[in-house]
C-alpha cells in the first residue's frame, strides 16, 4: 500500500481518498448537501413566526381573561351565598 492521498472532485465536490502506489480509489465520500435559500424566503419564513407567535399571544391573553372573569363571578357568588 502506497501513500494515501485525498482529493476534492472539483466538479461533484466529493472526497475522494487515492491509493498513489496502486493508482485506485480506496474510499469516496459524497459531500454534505448544503441548503441555501434566497433571503426573501427567509425573510418571508421569520415573519410567519413572528406571526404565530403573536397570535399565540393573544389567545393566551384571551384565556386569561376569560379564566380572570369566571374567578371574579365564583367569588361574587360566594360573597352573595355569605350573607
């Protein structure tokens, strides 16, 4: 076994591992996919976040309120069966 050697395929980018003795390639490996997208669709991606998460909020609120309201009439019909 001669000297081994790796190499970047400048067309697929693969690495390529090349035995120098025998002239073969011993191991390849394909090259992680990168995943690029254009900064509008990233823009147009956080601001749906942005969004639901707004809207996440004020549903909470709502429910707050809402739970606020029934605790207030509980404790209105305990002070009225009080007396």
């Amino acid at each position: 076994m001669g000297k081994i050697i790796e190499v970047e395929c400048p067309l697929c980018h693969s690495s390529l591992w090349i035995d120098t003795k025998k002239k073969t390639v011993i191991q390849h490996e394909k090259p992680k996919k990168k995943n690029f997208e254009s900064f509008d669709t990233l823009l147009m991606k956080e601001k749906e976040k942005k969004q639901k998460a707004d809207e996440r909020f004020v549903l909470a609120r709502e429910l707050e309120k809402e739970k606020k309201k029934k605790a207030e009439d509980i404790f209105k019909k305990s002070i009225k069966g009080q007396k």
